[in-house]
C-alpha cells in the first residue's frame, strides 16, 4: 500500500511540475494587471509611487467599488474644491449606471483621468469621440515587436518629445472629437492623437489609449519616467481628495465586451482555464488529492499539535518602529504607516470605510467605539495636521502613537483619554 501511494505521489508531482514549465517561458509574466503593488512588467507600482510623490500632501483613497457607488459617497459629503479619480486599466467595461455617474461627477467639476486599450463606446458616445483599434489588435495577434514611441506636448511652444521603448507599439488613437471642448495632449508613434482632456461642465476628463505607458516596464526605460510627470503635470493642482481605482483591473478581458457585466464576481478558475498550463497542473492537482485520500481511508492516530504560546504583537511592531526611527530619522513615513494601519484597525473592529473623513465618519466611530465625539475629533484632527506637515517631530509622532492607542484600549463607558 506505502509503495503503490509513493509512485502515485512521484507522478503526482512530476505531472504538476512539468505542466507549470509546460511553456518553457524564461520571461516573467506579461499580463498587463495594472495593480498598484504589482512589480511585474505590466504592474503600476512604480506609477503609483510617483504618482503619491506628485501629492505629497493628499492622502490617496484606493477604491475597490464600482465608480457609481464612489459618486454617492463623495454626492453625500460635497467636496469644496473638486475631486481627482484616477483610472489605469487594460480595458474598461462600463454599467449604465456607472457611465452615468461618470458623466455627473465630470460635469460637478471633478477631474476624471482614464487610461485604457479599449473605454467603453457608452462613454465615448456620450462626450462625442471615437477610436480606432485595429491595427493595435492585429499587431499584438501577429506578435510584432519593435522599438516603439509616444510623445506628450509641453511648454508655451506645443512642441513634443518622444518616449519610447521595445514592445508593442502605441496604435489606438482617436479618429473623431468635438474640437470646441477637447484638447489634444499628447500623440501615437504615428502621430495621431492618443492623449485628449474634455472639459464638461466645471470638471475636466481625460482620456488615454496607451496604459502600458503606466507599466514598469515603460516607465523604468531611460527617461520615460517623465512621461508619466507630464501627464499628471495635465490635471490641476490641490484636490481636495483624490482616489486611486483599483476596481476595474479585475475586468480587463477582451473576450465578450458586449455579454460583460462589470458588478460579476471574477472567479479564479476563469484565470486557470485561460492558461493550459495551469488548467492541466490543476487537474492533475485534484487528481492526486483524490488518490491520496483513497490510500489513506484507515484510521490514524492524530497528530496532537503543539500550542505555541501567545506573541506579544504589539511589542515586535513597537520594536520594528523603534529601528526604523533610529536607523532612517523619517517621523514623516513612520507617522504615514501608523496611520494607515490605525485605518485598517477602524475597518476590522468596527466595519466602518475609511474613504472619508467627515463629521458623519467621527459620529459614527464615536458611537461604535465608546469614545467620546469631543475626543475622537481631536484625534482625527491630529492626523489631518500631521498628513499635511513635511516633517513630524519626534514631539509629534509621540503624541500620535499615544493618542492612537489610548483610542484602542479605551472600554465602552466613554472615559477620554489625553
């Protein structure tokens, strides 16, 4: 019985390593995912850095919701000055109703920044413009690859400069606009346009045909970083809140534009059965967890685990703070982390979004936690004064980390805390 399970396992295993090297590929994935922790070619961690580098002092909402669903919350708490939602995705397939809330935030005067190989004909439609695709399409099919180029115009003169690197090249351009509420920004290798602003109402959208200009991959290529500053360089300055998608990377299929409904749940094994690779290794994963429980229908003992006492969390981070003040003498980014995981904690403990912080969110963080209104305003107030500082003192970031977490261990008989 031991033996026949050993050779059942040894095929087991051999079948699921030759069927991941089933491709042979010596070059790291190329999918074009657009995520803002994705160091991969076709990631946008490296946009997003120089992307929050460019507002040093916003705090940048990354958004997971359907777009419609972001405009009622910001519909709700009307912003002062206006707001910037920035979109990268290899294709955007819009909902009626998410097109519609494009279309009312834009003209409330929001700036509306989108990137993508195909935007939704909805959208198009409803700002009158067009594009053209094809030949982008029947070039990544035939798999030609060359030295590649884009340019953005800067300066008083309109002038252009040329980024380029080795890959596909930049077709998708825009064959039709209203010329009386669109400007051209930047241009294909072909010289056609690609890069265009709208202005609707008192906000401004923009539209983009080239995302893989966003890649790693392009953006650590010689100086082509600068593409990327001069594009933001585009959008006005001083949001008063800015949001960052990460919602529509999960629906950049090409396949069935048309049947595509955006508020579907992906599923994993969509993934696994675009891949032969990887749909023959999990078949024949599944196959061997079935022969493993066949051979071992018998009765053993169990194997009593040996309970590892309780770890003192809070003191290691304490200590990994610690040495990271001592080694780097940046409060600035310690305070930045401490905060991002107190919102964390907020939306763990009390299930409660942390996208904005208004009198509504103080409110209702008051009555959940115990806290009194007086003092968690005070609390939050401190984090909006050290989010806007280029320098937190050491004073400072005591302070913080004291208000912090008096706020997490205060009991629900609203004591307050200093």
């Amino acid at each position: 019985m031991k033996k026949t399970l050993s050779y059942c396992l040894l095929i087991f295993f051999s079948s699921v390593f030759f069927g991941c090297i089933q491709n042979g590929g010596h070059l790291p994935p190329l999918n074009e995912s657009y995520r803002k922790t994705d160091k991969l070619p076709f990631g946008s961690f490296i946009a997003y850095k120089e992307f929050q580098s460019e507002f040093p002092h916003n705090w940048i909402n990354n958004v997971d919701i359907p777009f419609n669903k972001t405009w009622e919350d910001i519909h709700q708490n009307p912003v002062k000055t206006y707001s910037l939602y920035f979109l990268i995705t290899k294709n955007l397939v819009l909902s009626v109703e998410q097109t519609n809330a494009m279309i009312e935030y834009v003209k409330a005067g929001n700036d509306l920044f989108i990137s993508a190989d195909y935007i939704d004909n909805k959208l198009l439609d409803a700002f009158y413009c067009s594009t053209n695709r094809k030949g982008e399409i029947s070039n990544e099919v035939n798999g030609e690859m060359n030295d590649t180029h884009v340019s953005m115009f800067y300066g008083h003169d309109f002038q252009s400069t040329k980024y380029g690197y080795y890959y596909f090249p930049f077709l998708n351009y825009f064959n039709s606009y209203d010329t009386t509420m669109t400007r051209v920004l930047g241009n294909s290798e072909n010289n056609l346009p690609n890069y265009i602003v709208l202005f609707s109402g008192k906000g401004r959208l923009y539209l983009h045909l080239a995302p893989r200009i966003f890649s790693n991959y392009f953006l650590l290529t010689d100086d082509n970083f600068k593409y990327l500053r001069y594009v933001i360089s585009y959008l006005r300055s001083e949001p008063q809140y800015i949001f960052w998608d990460e919602y529509y990377k999960n629906f950049s299929s090409t396949k069935n534009k048309k049947n595509i409904n955006p508020e579907e749940d992906f599923s994993t094994l969509k993934v696994i059965n675009q891949n032969l690779s990887l749909r023959f290794a999990f078949y024949i994963a599944i196959l061997g967890i079935l022969l493993f429980v066949l051979f071992n229908v018998k009765r053993k003992q169990r194997v009593i685990e040996t309970i590892k006492p309780n770890s003192n969390d809070t003191v290691a981070f304490t200590e990994t703070i610690g040495r990271l003040y001592l080694q780097q003498k940046n409060n600035q980014n310690i305070a930045a982390k401490m905060i991002t995981y107190f919102y964390e904690y907020l939306r763990n403990k009390y299930f409660i979004k942390t996208t904005l912080i208004n009198n509504e969110f103080t409110n209702t963080l008051s009555g959940k936690s115990g806290v009194s209104i007086i003092e968690t305003n005070k609390l939050f107030e401190l984090i909006k004064q050290i989010q806007a500082k280029e320098s937190v003192s050491d004073e400072e970031l005591l302070r913080l980390n004291s208000k912090i977490e008096n706020f997490k261990n205060q009991k629900a008989n609203g004591r307050k805390f200093v």
